[in-house]
C-alpha cells in the first residue's frame, strides 16, 4: 500500500466521521421537535453514536448488496428538517433508494410528494397510553427498556407502573440494579435514579411507579393517577381467559395483553400477520411465544409464494429461567438437569401454535426443541416440503424482497453473511434473521435457518402489538 493510499483511506473514513457526527443533532432534533422516528432498515438512529451510525450504514450491504453512505443518508435528514413534520417514522435507506430510483434529481418535490400527509404538521400531538407491567422479569424490564427509549414527548406508550412482589427491604435498589445492568443486553441506555419515599424509579424522565402486590385483582390504579391502562401481564402465572380478567377488575385497567401463548379461545397475535384482527371487543390478547412470531412470518411468506404441504420445525433454544443450574428436581422431563452443562431436548407448542395465526398450515407441521447453553438467541430451522419446486438462489431473493419491501420487514430480517454466529443478533429488532447463506434447497424441499433474539425481538413484537392497541402509531415512509 502506499502512502497516497494509506492517507486516501484515512481521509474517507474522517470525512464519514464528521458526517455522521453532523447528523447526530439533526436526528435529535427530529425525534425531539417532531416526533419524527428515523432508521436504517428498521435499525434506529435516535440517541446513537457516531460509530453506531457508521455501522448501521455499513450493515446495509447485508440486505440490498450495496454499502448506503452517509452522505446519501445526510441531505434527507436536512430536508426533512425543513418540511415541518408532523410525528412519523421514517426509514432512510429505503428513502434513499426509493429516491435514487424515482426521484430524478430533484429531492424537495420527492419528499413533498412522498411525506405530503405529514408536512407542515409540527407540533401536532397524538394522546398516550398508559401502560402497566406486572412482573418485571426479563421480558419487563425489556419491554421497559424499549418503551423508555421510545417515550419521546409522552404521546406514546407511557409506562407508568410495574407490579412486583417485595422480595427484599432494598428491593427497589435491586429493581433499579436490574434494569440499569444486564449480563445479555449491556447497560441501560440513560439514567435510572430512585426515590424511596415516593416508591418510584425514574428512567430517562419518566417516572415509573413500583407497586407492591401478590393479587392482580386487588390494585387501583386509578390511585396512582393511572387511567384506561393496557397491562401487560409477562409472569406467565395466569394464561387463560379467566386468570387475566383478574387485571380488569382494577380501577383503571381497560385491557391485557399476555407475554406467553394463551391457552382457550384466546386470540394469539404475531405482528405483523393476524394483528388486524384484534377489535375492540377483545380485551385480553395473547403476545404468542418468542418462537411462534420468529417464524409465522417466514412461514407466510413462503406458503404465499410455494404452498406449503408439510414439515417440521426444530428449534435450537437458548436455556431459560425455568430450567435449573445444576441437576435439581422439575415436574418438566429432563428440564431438571443442568442447563449450563446440557443440551436439552424439550417438547415447544411453537408448532401448533402456527395454526392460530396461520389457519391454513393447521396440522401441516411438526416441532421440537433443543434448549441449549447459551444465554440469548436461538434459531428455528424449517424443513418444508412445497407444492411449487424452486431453487436456493431464488429462495434467497424472494426473501430478501420480502425484508426489505414487503408489509413484512418489520418482522424478517435478512443476513448473508458466511461468518454470522449468535451473539452477533443480540439486540435484533426483528422477529426473525433468515440465514442466507445456511439455506438448503433440493427441488420441492427447502430448509431454512431463522436466528432470533428469543427476548429482545420478542420484546419488540410485543411493543408493536401495545401500539396498535393504543392507537398511537405513526405513519410510517416510505409506503
């Protein structure tokens, strides 16, 4: 290499640097005098750093094969700037490309034709909701976490409560403790302070209170200034019908949504599948399993497009809370020796769960589980047998559509990489990640590797759900 190159090199990447470090405030500015929500490939921009831009750009080639640069990315955001935005959110790789296929040079008429419902609209409120935790494991306090980061000015999802029993006399030093610090998903992005007298813990400005109770009945919200509350029940204790309607008869609760599958005629929703078919009469839904929303989505898309006759689906499950340590009695076969030192296979309902948002794969598959040393991420593997043949390359293409253009990217994301282990999809947003490169395909017969992070992509469908319910979605561009 020589020197000319060497200083060339250098000289890009400090330019990029400065870039997106020009874009920090912007981004800010957006999210706080807007409510304007802005991505990368549903990858959020708001409160990172200047690596963390960099690198979401650069991780762009991993979905449309070509690197998005900052300085595609840079002009949009000043000119949305100048639009007066009502709240929305905003994907800027694909504006960019839709920009650079449709836009023919001339930036302000593209944003003005295609963001017309929301210009000039700054300052427009939406009303909140009021959201209530009980149980604060680790599914709580990610739902917390996530819900924090997306309070923006209060118009959203606002949580106001979490409901625990008192394990200890510092016992909401130790709640703090754990929101503030996780082994799996880092340190909390902000601040969390604590005020015993009030019983309350304070994260990122919004002022969470800690309640006491081992009855989901016997709370009134209301008491605490909470009103027409959605509960969000993730302690797995009560999963049917009559077990949640406990949380209705609190003063100030008008709905719950349950972390688990729900057993009975309870609606369990995968996001983004059958969530349109929540109406106002249901008042209890059901969230499904981490599993089910990994890989209903991959599911639909491929029974759209092959049919899908039959199959089975394995998952690869990290270890669980309900597993022991060390070899220890459980009611639950083989769950009692250690999970630390063991694979363990287990029965999962992912299964047949697939047929309550998916009626028409009912009885067509069957499914087990492996629950392995690992603390976070597990993969589903999907081996179908089609109706249409079809080979890998096209396989791959159709579902690397289908995270970047379909109704459904939200929930299957999309990697290529030959090098990809676990770890790397702690944190992922998505339901699922299809591993392009592990698909196998022999004439009628597909396999397919899906990675999911079982609690924070789980976490993020869940979140999606609780918007729906509260009305408070923005809308979302490019259409």
């Amino acid at each position: 290499m020589t020197q000319a190159k060497y200083d060339e090199c250098l000289e890009n990447w400090t330019d990029r640097e400065a870039t997106a470090e020009a874009m920090i405030p912007l981004i800010g500015r957006l999210y706080r005098e807007h409510n304007v929500v802005t991505s990368i490939y549903g990858r959020g921009l708001v409160n990172r750093s200047v690596i963390s831009l960099l690198k979401s750009h650069r991780f762009a080639r991993q979905i449309d094969d070509n690197e998005l640069s900052v300085h595609d990315t840079f002009p949009l955001i000043k000119a949305l700037l100048d639009l007066d935005l009502g709240p929305a959110s905003i994907d800027l790789a694909r504006l960019a490309g839709k920009y650079a296929a449709e836009g023919n040079g001339d930036l302000d008429s593209f944003l003005r034709k295609e963001l017309t419902s929301v210009i000039g609209r700054k300052g427009e409120k939406r009303q909140g909701r009021d959201v209530v935790l009980y149980g604060f494991g680790r599914i709580g306090r990610l739902l917390a976490r996530i819900m924090v980061e997306k309070a923006g000015a209060g118009d959203g999802l606002r949580l106001r409560a979490i409901v625990v029993r008192k394990g200890a006399e510092n016992d909401l030093a130790k709640r703090a403790s754990l929101l503030r610090r996780d082994s799996v998903h880092g340190s909390f992005q902000g601040t969390i302070t604590i005020d015993e007298e009030s019983n309350t813990l304070t994260a990122n400005g919004n002022q969470i209170q800690v309640i006491y109770a081992g009855d989901p009945s016997s709370i009134d919200y209301t008491s605490y200034g909470i009103n027409d509350a959605i509960v969000v029940d993730n302690t797995g204790v009560w999963r049917d019908e009559a077990g949640l309607s406990q949380h209705l008869k609190c003063p100030g609760v008008s709905r719950v949504v349950l972390t688990a599958p729900g057993k009975g005629d309870l609606k369990n929703i995968v996001h983004g599948i059958n969530h349109g078919t929540i109406t106002p009469e249901d008042k209890i839904v059901s969230a499904a399993s981490c599993t089910t929303n990994a890989i209903v989505p991959v599911l639909k898309a491929i029974h759209d497009k092959y049919g899908i006759v039959n199959g089975h689906v394995e998952t690869v499950h990290s270890y669980t809370n309900d597993q022991n340590l060390i070899d220890n009695f459980h009611k639950g076969n083989r769950r009692g020796r250690s999970a630390a030192l063991n694979m363990v296979i287990t029965e999962t309902g992912a299964a047949k769960a697939v047929a309550k948002a998916l009626p028409e794969l009912s009885g067509k598959l069957s499914g087990n589980a492996i629950r392995v040393p690992t603390p976070n991420v597990s993969m589903a593997i999907l081996n179908l047998n089609l109706e249409k043949s079809t080979d890998r390359d096209e396989v791959n293409d159709y579902l690397r559509h289908m995270a970047l253009h379909s109704e459904l990217h939200k929930q299957i994301d999309f990697t290529n990489s030959q090098e990809v282990v676990s770890t790397d999809f702690v944190g992922s947003r998505h339901a699922g990640v299809v591993d392009a490169e592990a698909t196998i395909c022999n004439d009628n017969r597909v396999i397919l590797y899906v990675w999911y992070d079982n609690e924070f992509g789980y976490s993020c469908q869940v979140v999606r759900i609780l918007e729906d319910l509260a009305s408070v979605n923005s809308p979302a561009f490019p259409a």
